[in-house]
C-alpha cells in the first residue's frame, strides 16, 4: 500500500516550475488532499511586472487558498506559499519567510534555485522538493542542494512536460528519486498526507 | 559552489564591526549569507583570505560594502503606489504644509528620488520640497548623485512610467549621451544626498514622508523593529512612512504607533508620539 514508502517525519514540500508548468500545478492544488499536513512553497517563473492575477488563478482551484508572504511572515503548516512577482523567495532558520531583490539568477526572479537551495539548508533531510515543466535550467542545482542534505526529490516525467528542459537538467545534475507524471505525484502527496492521519 | 557556516559568517560580521564600524551582525541570514558566498566567488577568495583582506587593506572595505548590499531598484517601481502617492498621500501632507520635507533612506542608485522629483515637478510644487537621500554604500550614493542609468535600464523604467501615467514623456526628462540616459540636474536642486547608515546612524532630522522600500527586508526582526523606531523619531506626528509592496510592520513592537493608510501599497502614518 504504501508505495513510495513514506513516513511523517518530513517538514515542508518546495515546488519549482517554470514554462508549461502551471496546468500541472493547478492539478496538484486541487486534488491536494484536505487539511494537508505540511506546508507547500512554490517558486514558479512568472511575469516580473505583473503583481495580481498569478496567485489568483492558481487559488481558484485550489483546496486550499494561495497567498503570496510578507517578508518575515511564519511558514505555517499546511499553508500554501507563492513566490511573489519580481522576488526572490527564501526561508530562514527560524522559519520565516525572507524576500529579497537581489539580482536575477537564471534569468530568473523569483529563482527556483534560491527557494529550493534555502528550503534546503533550512529543512534538510525533512524535505521533499518537486520540479514541474519549464524552458530553462533553473532549480536545477537547487534540487541538487535538496539531494546533497539527504531530502526527497521528485520531478516530472519529461515526456509529459510541455517543456522538459527543467526536469531534464536535474535529472542530469543530481540524484532524483522520482520521475513521476503528474496525477502520480497527486498520488504522491496523497500517500504522504496517510502518513499523518 | 562553497558554502559558509554561520560561524565563519559571524567572523566576517565582527570584524567588520571591531574595525569598520558597519554592522551586519543583524542583517537577515539567508540573503546576507548570499551576497558574502557571491563576493567569494567575484573576487575568487575563501574565508580565510577575505578576513586577512578586510584586516589588511583598509579601502577594500568600501568594495566590500558595494557588493554586499543589493543595489538592485527602479524608476517609479511598482506605479500604483506612486499614484497613490500623488494622487492621496501627497495631497494630504499639502492640506497642512505648503512646504515639506522627504526622505528616502537606502535610495542606492537614485531612480527612487529621481522619479519622485519626476512626479512633483509634474505636480508642480518641486520647489516646496526639500529631499534627503541616503544610503550606506558610498559607491552607489555616487551614482545616484550622477543621475545616469545605461539606456537597457529605461525600457522597463519607461514602461514604469507609463503605468504610473506621468503627464509627459520619460524622455521629457534626460537625454542620450553614448547608451547612457542623462537625467536633467536642474531635477535634483533640491535633494541632498548624504551618507547615512541606519543601524548605527543617528536621527538627524523630521520629515513629512519617509520611502524605505526594499531595504528592511534585509535585517531581521530584532533590526526592523530598531529602525522602525528612528524613523518614528524621524517623522512629524501624522508624518507617513513607505515600505515596500511585500514588507510589514506587524511583526515589530513600534507598529501600534503608526496605522495604515494604504494597506496594498503598504503606507503607513504615525498617530503616536
Ligand atoms: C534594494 S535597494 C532599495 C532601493 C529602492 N528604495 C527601491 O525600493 O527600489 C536597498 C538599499 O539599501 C541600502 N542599505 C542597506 N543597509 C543599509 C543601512 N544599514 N543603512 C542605509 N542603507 C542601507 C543598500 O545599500 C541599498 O542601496
């Protein structure tokens, strides 16, 4: 039964995505399983001027309404976050959220790289990071961070993706536990929320 | 890619403290941490060597303060709160003083007080203004007193523009000289520019609008909160203050003195002494 072969003992979920990813992400949100135990991050690449609408469009279906943190605001569990427009989203020790303006990255801002590179350093072993559909190579090296501290790591079945440029790169970089399609990692997160109830 | 641990990282801090007077011991950790990995990896150093370095060379400090702090801003970034700005804030500071006074802490490269200039001269009233811009980083303070930007910058600032909808043209207001916008002097007769730091800075002056927009996102809560409460001295009872889009008072002690005006644009006025 239990496939993936989970247990409770992880803090956080980090989801990357960037180009294609975002049908993909609506899924997950909607079929996210009730009162989900852990809280979910997403960097997901988005127009750097456009403030509204985004985190909108992925609450509509969503089990659980997305917001988009204040600089310092708690991660709680079950809460589910989106790195807001022209960002970069971090998470500190303390388990706050951190904004910052810096640079781009990748091309990037909000970067993949640096939300799941800080998840990482935060959460170790007790993280599971996701990798969606996307044109480029960031997170990449993220999920690699992810694997270097012992974290679960899963991305999308490239012949699936609109895109598969992003999984692509990760599957190249680091180790990857999963390679899944989209309505498996559902199943994913499904199995998982099991092993909190 | 290397990485630091929090120890090497509180070195770094001390020393700069100890010799520099320059404190970071409170800067939030993920970005600060950041920027110290990425002045490694630029100037091809380790721990060990950038400590010898600001122990050995006095005037690779100012360097070092150049590319820790993140310079990264805009012309009339995120408009909406600049027509709130012109259209309610600044209306209401006019109601009880034709004169007034304007600070923005951490301007880094100037766009911020450039386009403020931009929009009170559009309202007319630039020569009732008297502006102060500061910033730790003497390099970049440099560099907004020179009121250039490459000209790859000014589509974007361009397009700010546009949705802020100013009266005239952006172009109205500097000229191109070798892929550099120019910005006209004549804007800036009244702003001064001044080096100033936050943390260990003193309170030198009263203001009816103090912008400090992206720049508390770099310390943590114990450090907000500090800051918050010179720019409370800072500001004249119903005075307003300005942070950016995604930042919030509610985490510090000194928010019950203030309320918000604009809670999208996150503008706040203090009612408490
Ligand atoms: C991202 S910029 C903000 C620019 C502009 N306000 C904006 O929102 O676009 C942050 C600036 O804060 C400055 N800064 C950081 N620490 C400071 C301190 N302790 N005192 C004064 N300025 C500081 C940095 O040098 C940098 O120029």
């Amino acid at each position: 039964m239990n496939k993936f072969n989970l247990n409770n003992s992880y803090k956080a979920v980090v989801i990357g995505g960037s180009a294609g990813s975002f049908q993909g992400m609506i899924k997950i949100l909607s079929q996210l399983p009730k009162n989900f135990p852990l809280p979910i991050i997403m960097a997901l690449h988005r127009l750097k001027h456009v403030r509204h609408g985004f985190v909108e469009a992925l609450s509509i279906k969503s089990v659980v309404p997305v917001t988009e943190p204040y600089d310092k605001e708690p991660v709680k569990k079950g809460g589910v976050y989106l790195a807001p427009a022209n960002y970069h989203m971090s998470v500190e020790l303390g388990h706050t959220f951190a904004l910052s303006t810096e640079e781009m990255v990748n091309n990037s801002r909000p970067a993949i790289d640096i939300t799941l590179g800080s998840c990482a350093y935060v959460y170790k072993d007790k993280l599971i990071g996701i990798l969606l559909s996307g044109a480029n190579k960031d997170g990449a090296l993220g999920m690699k961070h992810i694997t270097d501290k012992g974290g679960l790591t899963i991305v999308q079945e490239p012949s699936e993706c609109m895109i598969e440029t992003m999984p692509k790169a990760a599957l190249a970089l680091t180790k990857i536990d999963h390679v899944l399609k989209v309505d498996q990692i559902v199943e994913f997160l499904k199995e998982l929320d099991k092993q909190y109830k | 890619m290397q990485d630091i641990d929090i120890a090497d990282l509180k070195k770094i801090t001390e020393l700069i403290f100890q010799k520099y007077r320059y404190d970071f011991r409170n800067y939030a950790m993920s970005s600060f941490k950041r920027r110290v990995l990425r002045i490694l990896e630029l100037k091809k150093l380790n721990v060990e060597t950038l400590l010898k370095k600001l122990n050995d060379s006095p005037g690779f400090i100012y360097e070092f303060l150049d590319e820790l702090t993140v310079n990264v801003t805009e012309m009339f970034r995120d408009p909406g709160f600049w027509r709130i700005l012109r259209e309610e804030i600044i209306p209401g500071i006019l109601l009880n003083h034709k004169q007034f006074k304007i600070w923005h802490a951490g301007c880094s490269s100037g766009e911020e007080v450039v386009s403020m200039c931009i929009m009170l001269k559009e309202m007319g009233i630039l020569q009732d203004v008297t502006l102060i811009a500061s910033d730790l980083d003497t390099t970049i303070l440099e560099r907004a007193k020179a009121a250039t930007y490459t000209m790859k910058n000014m589509e974007l600032n361009e397009k700010n523009y546009i949705r802020f909808q100013g009266t005239g043209n952006l172009k109205d207001y500097y000229t191109e000289e070798n892929g550099v916008a120019v910005f006209d002097k004549t804007l800036l007769a009244n702003v001064s520019f001044r080096k100033h730091d936050l943390v260990l800075g003193e309170v030198f002056n009263k203001f009816d609008l103090i912008l400090c927009r992206n720049v508390m996102i770099y310390f943590n809560q114990t450090l907000q909160n500090e800051v918050l409460k010179k720019f409370h001295e800072s500001l004249f009872k119903y005075g307003y203050l300005a942070i950016g889009s995604k930042e919030s008072l509610i985490w510090c002690d000194y928010a019950s003195r203030f309320i918000v005006v604009n809670n999208e644009e996150k503008i706040y006025k203090k009612i408490k002494d």
